[in-house]
C-alpha cells in the first residue's frame, strides 16, 4: 500500500475514537445541568441507599432491586466533595463514568451487525440523540441498566459464560431486565448441550430477583400490595402506549418538534416544521420497522440471545404501562440498531435503485432542486425555532455534521456531490437535535425547579409551627429537610371554591399556601396528574387571593420567562 493510500481499518480505527470523543464530550456539556433530582431518585434511590449506608440492608422496601443502591452506597462514603447530596452527586459521576464502556460496547455489537460507515453513523446518531445525553447524566440506573443488558448480548455473541454474570447484575438491577437470564442460559441449553450447566448457572443469575420476591413475600405484602403490581392492577396493560415512546425517544427530537409546531403562533413556521417533521418521522418509522423485519428474519437463529433480551423487555413494559421515556433508555442502542440496519439493508438501497432509473441529467436537476430547497427550508426554520436555544448547540451541531463528513467521505470514498448533499442532510438533522435537545434538558432540569425554591424557602425562613399547602411534597421535602407531616398535598382538598379552601385550611393547621405553575400549565392539556392534585383549585386561589382577607402574599419565584409560582400566608381568623 502506498503513502498516499488510506488504511480503511485505521480510519475506522480514529474515526471510532473521534465519534468516542465527541460523545463524551457532549455528554460531558450537560454533565449536573439538572436542577433537581427526580421523583424516582428522591423516592425510590436515595432512602435505599441511605438505610444501606447506615447497615440495614436488605431495608424495609422491595420495590427496587439492590444492585444499583448498593454500588452508590459503596462508593459514596469515597467521594470526598463537600455537597448538598453526596449520594446525588456519586450518582451522577458514576453514571457519567459507565457512559465510557456503554459507548465501547455498543460500537462493538454495531460493528458486528452493521457496515463500517453505517455503525459509524450508527454512533454519531445514538451520540447526539438527548435521550442518550439524558440516560449518562441522570442519578437514576438507566445508564447502569443498558450498560448491563449491552454486555450480556455481547457476551452471548462471543459465547462467553460471562454473560451469566452480567445477566445477574442485570436481572439484580431492574425488573424488566429478568429476561437477560435466559438470553445468559440460550447458547449453553440449546447450541452447547449442556443443559445441567445452564441451569445451574441460570438459577444462580437468578438469585438476587429471586431473593427479592421472597423477602416481599416474607414482608407479607402480597402480590396485591406490590407497588408494580398494584400499579398495572390499576392502569392495566396499554400494547401501544410503550411502543410509541419507543418511537419517540429513537427518533430524538419528534415530540419536542411537534410541540413546538402545537404551540407555535406563526402559520407558515407552522407548515415547513410539520413537512420537515413529517419526512423525518416517516424515514425514521420505516427504517426502524423494516430494519427489525429484516434483522429478525436474516438473523433470528444466530441472535436469540438478542432477541429474548430485548424482546423481553419490551414484553414487561407492555404488560406495566406507565409513559415514561426513561424506560426506553435502556434498550435506545438496540432500537437505533434497527434503524441504521433498515437504512442499510432496506431504504438507502431503495432510494439508490430508484434514482438510479432516472436519467442523469433528469438527477442532477434534482440533486440542484433538493439541496436548494432544503438550504431554504433549513435557513428559515432554525432562524425561528433554534437560534433562542444560542449558539453552543450550533457548535456542537457543526461538530457531529463535521464527523458524519468525515466518516463519509473515508470510509466510502464519496465524490464531491455525495459529500456536499451529506453535509446539508447532517447539518440539518445534528442542528435540530442539538437545538430541540437544549429544550429537552431544559424541560428535565425546570420542570420541579418551582418546588425547590420553595422547598429552599421553608428551610430558610419557615417556623416550627407551621405546615405548607403543595401540589407535590418529594422536591420540597428534599430541599426543606422537612418531614412529610410538615406539608399537606392539594390533592386532598375537597373544595372547590374559595369559602370551602379557608375552611379546609383551617381545619388542616395549614399555614402557607405554594401554588405552582408546573400543573397549572398541565390543566390546558388535560393532564390526569393535574387534575389529581386539584390544579384548578390552586388555580382559583392564585386568581382570587389578593381580594380575600385570608391569603398574604409572602414571594412569588420566578423561573425562566414565564413560570411564576406564589407563596402565601395563611391566616385563619382575619
């Protein structure tokens, strides 16, 4: 080979470690961009954690399994920060640390089923995708979970009885993740004929899950009294639901573009945001529904393991519905997998056969047509829509379009054409998913920031004696230090008129009243949660307060440009 000649595996090689990199780093850019934990995190992992901290393990809650508290507890008396919440803090830095071997584990298993430049691309595309951003800086075990599910097909693949040990700490980490045991035990029950051995070694994966249902037993909490049983009792399975937040969450930005176009005053926005929104969503529900038929039935005998893994998965989040992205974080690699293997397999193939039958002169009219009028339509909708986000999401847009040309331009030796029309489809493409992932970010980090002010606010200036009106207690609670008989959930109220709430409030001891903007602004949706928690009513006492002689206006917080939220004094006797 000559001096002048690119070694391709080398180029796979650096680009790899290029697209590595610039993942990192984005995800290193949103590294503690949350204002508060979540709910999850306040509930569920932190008092967990803390019992284990303290010696009581396994504690007095079975809801969550212990894999994931247990290594925060571990490691937090390590971390030697002085902060508000080592735990969160441990938390989020483990999780950004696992985000390393997530990203090298899933390039080796894109590299497997998957040309070189689509597994690049491939990565790039999973990289800029928020949801991904999301999964590595949060302090819950999504990052921790994928990264375990990932490594046990790996293992599978390389028919390594490693997988028995990831599937453990998998099966150890989250419910839904059981089915990563029998996808372990596959390669040894049927292809190895060693039947006993994966029995055994399954059995063993199993123990942490199975240890966990026994001591729900032995709490006497009954199949009825489980909090995910209780819950799907309750809602009852939903088949769609989960496949849609599916959907949503491989494809990035769709649902945050489809807000915004919903919410948008301006009609001709409107219009060239729904037809952008409309090719992509399109390309990206063909791709990913074509590439699973197609990897399924080309690869279904040699991927069991995969496909028992994930399909398991799927299966658990159909039976327990609840519509949350975060429960597609874990698999978001394997269903990116489907839509860069459709791309590969199936719609670039097509469209490449079809332009082929079109004259070249006829092509190049239309090469000159699309890109102009994709220029255009690009230039005119990020003018409105993602200039407000500034200008770092632009520069991280640059970066990935920048490695998307590289990645074309060496590893299939593109012409100048081909390189031209790959960076207006990147530019594009990177610049709304790093412009509609800033507001992505910003919903997750403002959305409760409301309840941390006040939490904050009672810690600092409230008095013994008294007791706070809210809509949700976990935030506050949090900030306060307070405990939950110090607050008084709005969803308890039964009045809904003014006379009625001075009533009530009396009758409660309650002193301060926080009305929030967070469900408020839900009621216009008609959001189930908001309608709980009697959002109207708090409605009514913000629109009436100032003319009743028994609500004192103490703060109003202020988040952002238009999320207010009111703290009042109550008075019984005036």
């Amino acid at each position: 080979m000559s001096n002048t000649q690119t070694d391709p595996g080398k180029a796979i090689r650096n680009l790899s470690i290029i697209t590595g990199a610039l993942a990192f780093g984005y995800v290193l850019y949103y590294f503690n961009y949350l204002e508060t934990p979540s709910a999850d995190y306040m509930n569920n992992f932190l008092p967990r954690v803390t019992e284990y901290m303290k010696g009581n393990f396994p504690g007095n809650s079975f809801k969550i399994l212990p894999v994931y508290n247990i290594l925060l507890a571990l490691l937090t008396p390590l971390n030697p920060l002085d902060t508000f919440d080592p735990v969160y803090v441990t938390a989020i830095i483990v999780n950004l640390i696992l985000f390393v071997p997530y990203l090298a584990v899933v390039w080796a298993l894109y590299r497997r089923w998957l040309a070189a430049p689509y597994a690049l691309l491939a990565m790039l595309f999973l990289s800029a995708n928020i949801y991904t951003v999301y999964t590595a800086i949060n302090a819950e075990l999504e990052m921790l979970l994928a990264l375990l599910i990932a490594l046990t097909i790996y293992f599978t693949v390389k028919n390594s009885r490693l997988a028995y040990l990831t599937s453990w700490l998998a099966a150890g980490t989250k419910w839904d993740a059981v089915f990563t045991v029998p996808a372990a035990m596959y390669r040894d029950f049927f292809e190895n004929r060693k039947k006993i051995l994966a029995i055994i070694l399954g059995t063993l994966a199993s123990t942490i899950t199975i240890s966990w249902i026994l001591l729900i037993i032995y709490q006497k909490s009954g199949a009825g009294n489980h909090a995910y049983v209780e819950e799907i009792a309750r809602r009852g399975p939903n088949i769609y639901r989960y496949f849609i937040d599916c959907y949503l969450v491989v494809s990035s930005f769709v649902a945050w573009m489809g807000t915004h176009i919903y919410y948008s005053d301006m009609f001709l926005l409107q219009v060239v945001l729904a037809l952008l929104l409309l090719v992509f969503g399109i390309l990206v529900l063909v791709s990913v529904v074509w590439g699973g038929i197609l990897f399924i039935r080309l690869h279904w005998r040699k991927q069991v393991p995969l496909l028992l893994a994930t399909g398991g998965f799927l299966l658990v989040h159909v039976v327990y519905q609840n519509t949350k992205a975060r429960y597609v974080l874990p698999i978001l690699w394997f269903l990116n997998l489907f839509l860069f293997y459709g791309l590969q397999q199936g719609l670039i193939p097509f469209m490449a056969k079809k332009l082929n039958n079109i004259n070249e002169k006829h092509r190049k009219k239309l090469a000159i047509t699309a890109f102009a009028l994709g220029l255009a339509v690009f230039t005119f909708a990020s003018s409105f829509t993602l200039l407000d986000a500034g200008i770092l999401p632009y520069a991280w847009a640059l970066a990935f379009t920048a490695a998307g040309v590289i990645t074309v331009r060496f590893t299939t030796g593109a012409g100048n054409n081909t390189i031209l029309a790959s960076a207006l489809v990147f530019g594009i493409l990177f610049s709304f998913m790093t412009g509609y992932g800033t507001r992505t970010m910003d919903h997750y980090s403002l959305r409760r920031v409301e309840f941390k002010k006040a939490g904050t606010w009672y810690r600092q200036h409230g008095t013994k004696g008294d007791k706070m009106l809210i809509s949700e207690t976990n935030v506050a609670m949090y900030y306060s230090g307070l405990e939950r008989s110090r607050f008084v959930q709005s969803r308890k109220l039964q009045s809904h008129t003014m006379q009625g709430v001075v009533k009530e409030c009396t009758q409660k001891g309650i002193s301060l009243v926080f009305i929030d903007d967070f469900y408020i602004r839900r009621l216009k949706i008609g959001d189930k949660n908001a309608l709980m928690r009697n959002a109207a009513t708090l409605k009514m006492i913000r629109e009436n307060a100032a003319d009743n002689p028994h609500f004192d206006h103490i703060t109003t917080f202020a988040t952002g440009d238009d999320i207010k939220s009111r703290l009042y004094r109550f008075s019984p006797n005036k």
